[in-house]
C-alpha cells in the first residue's frame, strides 16, 4: 500500500513539475509570436478591407472567361485585392468558375489571393524578415505563370468538363456565404471620396470583421502548434530531419518536404507563417520554408474541399500540379537569391527565445487594438452581426434570406451619403442597404 502510493504521488510530481511547466512554456511561446505580429495583423486585414471594398466579384467573374495572358493578368490582380483567408479563396474561385470564368484562371486567382496578399507580406517582414516577404512574392508571380503553363499543357477539356459538372451541383465546403458577398462600394467619386464616405467605412468594417472571424481559427491553431513545436521539439530533431549537416542536400529536400509538411499541419492561410518560422528556426532551406508557406492550398482540409467542388479526379489533378508549382517555385527562390546573397544567415527567431517585452511592438500593438476597436463598433452599429452569421451560409441560398438581414448592412452617416444607398450582393442578388444614422 505505502508502495502505491508513493506512485502515486511520484507520477503527479511528474505531472506537477514536467507537463504543467511544458504547456505554459508553449502557451507562453505562442502568445509571444502573437504578440509580436498583433498589429501587422490589424493594419493587413485593414488595408484588404480597402483594397476589397473597391473591387466587385462581377466584374471578376466578367473579365476572367478565359485563359488568355489578359484574363490570368486580371485574375492575379483580383486575387491580390481579395481575403487572404483560403477558404474563401477557394470557395470565391468555385464562384467565378461557376458564372463563366476560366478555370485556369480561378485557380491563378486562388494562388494569388493566398500568396500575393498584403497582410502575409506584413507578418512575414515582422517575424521572419524582408527576405521572406520578398521571397513570397516573387514565388507567388512565377507559381501564376507556372501553373498557367502547367495548365496548357496538361489541362483536357475532359477534366474541365468533370469540374464544370460537380461544381453545378452545389456542394458545400467552408465560407461559402463569405465568398459569395461583394462588399465593394459602388459609385462615383474618387478613392478618397469613396473610402471616407460613411458607406466606404462600413464596408471597410465589415470586409475587416469578416475577414478575421473566416481566419481566426487557423491563426490561433497555427500560433499553439507553433509555440508546442517550438517549446518541446529540440533543435536537433528539425536539424536532421531537413539534412542541415549536409548543404546541398538540404536546399534539394527542402522544397520537396516543405508542402508535405504544410498538407499535413492543417494549418492554411496566414497561420501557417508561425509554423514557417518554427521550421525555419530548426533549419529547413530557405526554398523549403517558402514552399512551405505556398501550400497553404493543399492542406488536407482544403483538398476534401476540391473533392467536393470539383470531384476526386479533379481534386488529386489539383493537388499534383500546385505541389509541383510550389516545389518548383521554392528551388528558384532559392537558386535566385543564393545568387544574389539575400538567404538570411540568422535564423534566430528573437520572440521565440526572448517572449514579449514593454518596446515599440507593444506601443504599435495598444494603437492598433485602438483602431481595430473603432472598426468592430462600427461594425456592430450597422448590422454587421446578421452578414457574420451568413458567412457559412450555402451561395445558393444567399439571396432567399429575409432582406432585413441585409438591410442593416447599411452605410451613410452624412445627408450626402443617405442620397446614395449602398448595396451588397449575394451570389446573383443584389440587396440595397438601409442608411443608418
């Protein structure tokens, strides 16, 4: 008996004094990673809330009908200017392709929306640097240009036809109510006139809370596996998984295993750059983390999604062609900027080792909640919550729900703007809104 239970208590001073300490020091570690990208976040998904409210979904799907260098040019540019959230990414593509669009060109628009986004160029300066930013960017573009050629090349009619026919169907996948509202402010005026116009800050509120409620869960899944990942696996597991020991062959596995792990992280749109910066602070090639980042649009969540969307055929087509236009993409970055001398030799990610401190960071981050505050209130006074609880709503169904719903979507805050009520559309329909004071 005396046996049992010094046992007893030798395993709950185990559990007192190994596994307790271990999860704070992950909880610790991925709010410090939060922390420290807090306000890139804020201003990211601000400045894509103006960027959204000035481009419409129907004149996306007008423009894209084909895979001629105009369309596809078009179609990186709506993507830019659209949600970094993958979901409704993939689920806006489906739209376009739906009402006329190419589907080589809603797949550039999914590669662009998810790689080519000012907020993931913000949070990638701030955590792993300029390089990375840089890097994204250019991978982003030439991943555009080599699924193109991919798709020219390997693309049949059959295939297309396939998609054509399961995409009919309706099927759901995530953030379809998300996808199919356009919150773009349409009208006269110039862009300052249309962005400080009451009707230009709601739609700017709503693009921001929106944008956030369709990605907070992957943040927040990305930041605690990131902080576990960093807090309990050792450096030197990482540094003989991706071959550090060996250069050369660490700059060829890299590219090839970072999607891989991506697929199997869960983890899609911004989330995933804590992830990267783990990775990279482990030492996985410069290529590799970039590639990693790109494959956002083949985790395994996102590929039910295609099989859904498109059928299986069509999903493993998908997956087999962006894998090799995000691997690929990854080995010239690396090639490129080895030329140039511009892979970071520090791979020291600062906030993992030294956690949150009273500097600028914290200053910009007390700002930036300010800012972010003054959005959501706003948010609220103008029926904001009724368009939140239609994100996850079928497209289909969008426009059969009652119209006071979205009437409180409403806009102006000035006689002038009353003059002009703003609409939003849903799928097909289109809804006037009611001003509100």
């Amino acid at each position: 008996m005396r046996q049992t239970l010094d046992h007893r208590q030798a395993r709950k001073g185990i559990t007192v004094n190994v596994i307790i300490p271990a999860i704070g020091q992950a909880l610790l570690t991925a709010f410090a990673m939060f922390w420290d990208v807090l306000w890139p976040l804020v201003l990211g998904f601000a400045l894509s809330g103006v960027v959204q409210a000035l481009v419409s979904h129907k004149t996306m799907a007008k423009l894209l009908g084909d895979d001629s260098p105009r369309s596809l040019t078009l179609a990186t540019l709506f993507g830019i200017a659209s949600s970094s959230c993958s979901y409704a990414a993939v689920a806006l593509a489906r739209s376009i392709f739906r009402k006329g669009g190419s589907f080589t060109a809603a797949m550039v628009f999914e590669l662009a929306s998810t790689n080519l986004v000012i907020e993931l160029g913000i949070i990638l300066v701030v955590l792993m640097g300029w390089q990375f930013t840089a890097s994204e960017f250019l991978g982003g573009i030439l991943m555009v240009i080599l699924i193109a050629l991919i798709f020219r090349l390997t693309l049949t009619p059959r295939l297309v036809q396939m998609a054509r026919e399961q995409a009919e169907r309706g099927a759901l996948g995530r953030m379809e109510g998300h996808a199919a509202m356009d919150m773009s402010v349409e009208g006269g005026g110039s862009f300052a006139s249309t962005l400080f116009s009451g009707r230009g800050f709601t739609a700017v509120s709503h693009l921001f809370v929106m944008d956030w409620a369709s990605v907070w869960t992957d943040i927040v899944l990305g930041f605690l596996i990131a902080g576990a990942l960093a807090a309990w696996v050792p450096n030197s597991f990482w540094q003989g998984f991706f071959l550090t020991a060996h250069p050369a062959l660490a700059k060829i596995e890299g590219p090839l295993v970072g999607p891989l792990v991506a697929i199997l992280s869960f983890v899609c749109s911004v989330g995933n750059v804590p992830l990267a910066a783990v990775l990279w602070r482990g030492g996985i090639s410069f290529g590799g983390g970039v590639s990693f980042i790109f494959a956002d649009l083949i985790v395994l969540p996102v590929l039910d999604i295609y099989r859904k969307y498109y059928g299986g055929r069509v999903a493993l087509y998908i997956l087999g062609t962006f894998y090799v236009t995000m691997a690929v993409a990854g080995y010239v970055v690396e090639l490129v900027f080895g030329a140039l001398g511009l892979i970071p030799t520090n791979r020291a990610v600062g906030v993992i080792t030294e956690g949150p401190s009273l500097n600028y960071t914290s200053a910009l981050n007390v700002v930036f909640l300010a800012f972010a505050a003054v959005l959501v209130v706003r948010f609220l006074r103008t029926g904001g919550p009724a368009m939140l609880r239609m994100m996850s709503a079928p497209m289909e169904g969008m426009g059969e729900h009652d119209h006071a719903a979205m009437d409180h979507a409403g806009h102006a805050t000035t006689e002038h703007d009353a003059a002009t009520p703003a609409t939003y559309t849903a799928g097909d329909k289109t809804h006037a809104g009611r001003n509100h004071p």
